[in-house]
C-alpha cells in the first residue's frame, strides 16, 4: 500500500436513483465529485458509485446527511483494486 | 438513438445520458406536484398502467372500495376485475352535471373501506370532483385515497403539499404535453404499495428478491428513458410557464367556448357551465346528428379534430345521458388560440344549422 493518504473515496448508493440525487445536492453544496461507473469489486449492482476526494467526506456527510441520502457503504481505494470499506 | 442507453444497468455515457433524462424528468414532475422527494414519482407506460398498479398493488380480498359512476375504464376495469378477487365495490352515483357529491362519497364508505378512487376531472364532461373534501373524509376515516388526474395533470394546479392524496396517476401526453406512452403514479411515503411487476432494476443485483425503496421498487425493465426525455423537456417548458397561467387561459378559453355554444341552436352542453368547475374538456352534441358525423364534418370541412363517441368511461355517459351514442369532445389546450376558438364556433353554427 505504501500510500497512507488514498485519493479516492468511493460512495455506493441504493439505486440509480438515489445517486442521481446524491449528484445534485453534492453539486449543490459545492463538493467536488465525480459520477463513475461501480468497481466490480465493490458490488455486484451494475450502476453508478460517486467518487470524492476523502477530504471532502465531512462536506459531503453533511450535504448528503441533510437530504436523507447516505450511502449504503463508503470505501477508500487503498491501492490498484484494493478498497477498503470505512465508515461515512 | 443517442439517447437510449439502459440507465442503472451500466457507467458508461449513454447509460449516464438516460439516467439523467429520466431522473430530471422525475425532479422536474415532484417540482410540477410541489413534492420534495422525487423518488415517489414512479414512471409508468401510461395513466392505464399507473391506476392498475395503483388498483391492484393496494387492494386485498374482504376489502371494500368507494368509486364515482363517472370514472374512466382504466379505474373500473381493474376495479371490476378486483371485484372478481374478493373486493367489493361501491359505486356513487354522480349528478347529471357529472359533479359527485362529497357527503355521498363519505356516507358510502364502510369500516372495510380500504380506498376511495376517484377522478380529478371526467373525460367526458370536465366536470372537477371535490377532491378536497373528499380526501379529508376519507383521511379522517384512515381511508387510502387514489386519484386518476389524467385530465389535470398540467392543466390545473395540484399542489401535494397541501392536497393529501395517498396515490395519483396521470399520463405524460395530455396536459403535461409530453410524449405517447409515459405516465406516472405519485405514492405518497408510507402507503403499502405490492408490485405489479417486479423484475431487473439495476440495483440490488445480488439478489433474487424485489427492491423495497423507492422508485425501484415499482419500476422494473427497461424504462421509456426516450420517452422521458420528451417528457423532461415538456415539464421544463410546463414549470417556466407555471400551471396556474395555463389553467387561468384554458378558462378563459372555456369561458368562450360556452357562451359562444350555448347560442347556437341545435348544441346542447354536457358538464358545468362554469369553467371553474370544469377542466379544459367539453362535451356536446348536434341535436339529430350522430357524434361521429359531427366529428367527420368538423374535420372534413373546416380542419378541426374533435373525439366523438363514449371516451372509454361508459358509466360517465350513463350519468350524463348520453348513452349509448357518446358525444363530441373538444379539449382546449395551452396553445390554443382565441382565433382557432372563434373558427370552431363558427363551424359549428354552420354544421348546426345545415349550413
């Protein structure tokens, strides 16, 4: 792993739906973010995850825990395919 | 077709594209119906669809329903073909303005009543339906409450905050002026809504059972993500104009229309005379002519697309008299012109008169 700081945070939510709306109110609330297909090794839902920088995870708790839309799980990319599942 | 990628079921850019026509024109309905929460807006192919999942994903054997004997087919065949499973029925009788009274509608629900379905306006005389009123008695009895808004969706405000509906249906291609074969159905949280069809939703893929949140749930296979890119665009156009101005032109277009057709000799008018009391929908009749006739004349000569006949709500004919012949229907939209109404009337004076 060698990196302790991961660059990426990785955001899964229910459904399409739900990551749709986690997009807007993210990008309401001027957290930067990025709409990206799931990692296979993440789940097997063949949708949409939303990727943050894990310094925006405070901001995006707090936009996302406004509109009742937390994500079902939460994982930092630890090194090529390799996450780790933290808590939001 | 760019734009037809399967949303949920991939990352990639059309997929994407489809998401975000699907998931705007969802944002976009809850913002038309004054609903926070979008994910209550489940598409479905047409109003027919929505009001049998509506119907079917509510009602269980033992339970009693409360209808108006001027609904459309879509809510009383599914409801007759419930009555088959065990649900009973009661159907109020509405006046021959085609208006149902509210006290009747409160007196005829029963301890088993588990829903009260009505339409918002009929198809065939426009007549609106106190469904305030109604809505309240059925809330206060813990009554579930559907309501088929075909005919107002887009046409005449409804605002959900403040209107306490459990379920409302309504197409995309009447007043919301979106394309064929969409609609939607509007559940408000917390009412216990069994699937009408369940399937792929592109979530939970790992598991074999149906989705219990919303708006997946209810919304299984490929969606009409091209159908709902029409519709996106429709309601955008819909929310810069405002329903309220639409509603207060198409009354004064109604307005028009029932002066001037009342004068002509030989027209009789079905449903209120008031356009306050009516949606943008007017039925008539030439007095010795056959609708269909009517309806070919008016085409024919002077260019104008009328229905004629029963409208698919034959119980609204029954109440209006109008049975077994139907009648000609005229339905002024947002872009009708005071010009096109005036050219109407004048039609129908010379097709009255023999002219």
């Amino acid at each position: 792993m060698g990196d302790s700081s991961p660059r990426e945070m990785i955001l899964i939510f229910r459904g399409t739906h739900q990551v749709m709306s986690a997009e807007k109110r993210l990008k309401g609330g001027g957290v930067p973010m990025r709409l990206i297909p799931v990692p296979r090794r993440l789940t097997s839902d063949c949708g949409l995850a939303i990727r943050i920088n894990p310094e925006e995870r405070e901001r995006a708790r707090e936009v996302l825990a406004a509109a009742k839309l937390l994500p079902v799980s939460a994982h930092l990319l630890r090194g090529e395919g390799v996450y780790e599942e933290v808590k939001f | 077709m760019r734009r037809a990628g399967n949303p949920g079921r991939s990352g990639h850019a059309l997929s994407l594209r489809s998401a975000r026509d699907i998931f705007a024109a969802r944002e976009r309905l809850a913002e038309v119906f004054g609903v926070p929460d979008s994910s209550r807006f489940v598409f479905a192919g047409n109003a027919t669809v929505a009001l049998n999942q509506a119907i079917k994903g509510i009602l269980r054997p033992g339970d009693h329903v409360v209808t108006t004997s001027v609904e459309h087919n879509s809510v009383m065949r599914p409801l007759r073909r419930m009555e088959g499973a065990g649900v009973s029925i009661s159907v109020v009788q509405a006046g021959r303005d085609g208006i149902v009274d509210a006290k009747a509608v409160s007196a005829a629900m029963r301890k088993e009543t588990r829903l009260v379905a009505l339409v918002h306006a009929s198809n065939v005389s426009g007549s609106l339906q106190p469904v305030g009123e109604i809505l309240r008695a059925a809330r206060r009895r813990g009554v579930f409450t559907l309501v088929d808004a075909a005919q107002t969706a887009g046409s005449v405000p409804i605002d959900l905050s403040t209107l306490r509906v459990d379920l409302l249906a309504a197409s995309g291609h009447k007043g919301l002026l979106g394309p064929q074969g969409t609609g939607f159905l509007y559940v408000r949280k917390g009412v216990p809504l069994v699937p009408l069809i369940e399937g792929g939703t592109g979530s939970r893929s790992e598991n074999d059972r149906q989705p219990d949140f919303y708006p997946d749930a209810l919304e299984s296979g490929t969606q009409n993500s091209v159908g709902m890119a029409g519709l996106s665009v429709s309601l955008a156009w819909l929310l810069r104009m405002g329903v309220e101005k639409i509603r207060r032109k198409e009354m004064e277009i109604m307005g028009v229309l029932l002066d001037g057709m009342a004068k002509i000799p030989r027209v009789t008018l079905f449903g209120p005379r008031d356009p306050a009391r009516s949606a943008s929908v007017l039925s008539f009749l030439v007095e010795g002519m056959d609708p269909a006739e009517t309806g070919l004349r008016l085409e024919r000569r002077f260019g104008i697309m009328v229905r004629a006949g029963l409208h698919c709500s034959p119980n609204s004919h029954r109440t209006l008299g109008t049975f077994p012949e139907g009648t000609v229907r005229i339905s002024p939209g947002p872009f009708t012109t005071m010009k096109q109404v005036a050219l109407f009337l004048s039609a129908l004076r010379k097709i009255s008169s023999g002219a």
